[in-house]
C-alpha cells in the first residue's frame, strides 16, 4: 500500500490537471455550440443539428474528463 503522506508523482499530477483542462474546455466549447444552435434557431427556425450534436458529444467528453481527473487523485 502507498502512504498517503507521500506526495503524488509529479506525472499523475500532471495529468489530473491536463485533465481538468480539457474537461472545461470541452464544456465551454459545449456551451458555445450549444449557444450558436439556439440563436440559429431563434432566428431563423431552422434546427441546426450539427451544432446541438457536437455540443452534446463535446459536454459528454468534457464531463468524462472531469471525472478521470476526480479518480486520479
């Protein structure tokens, strides 16, 4: 067993941090696609699916993300 006195490996903590960047940034660029499809749509009617479909694999990766950076303590 490891001692949780121990300080991490610089390299698991490199990647918690890589991870939860990429998290975020997926979420953001989630937000802004998803953003894009409702104006689209508010403005002209016409359901951009193209936006609202890579929002949503963009918020699903970003949460997967968030979560791997959550395990790899």
């Amino acid at each position: 067993m490891s001692d949780p006195a121990l300080p991490a490996r610089p390299i698991t903590t490199a990647l918690r941090y890589l991870a939860i960047i990429v998290g975020c940034a997926c979420l953001l660029l989630a937000a802004f696609c998803l953003a894009i499809a409702a104006q689209v749509f508010v403005q002209t009617g016409v359901f951009a699916q193209s936006y609202v479909i890579v929002g949503f694999i963009s918020a699903v990766l970003g949460l997967l993300a968030l979560m791997l950076s959550r395990v790899r303590k």
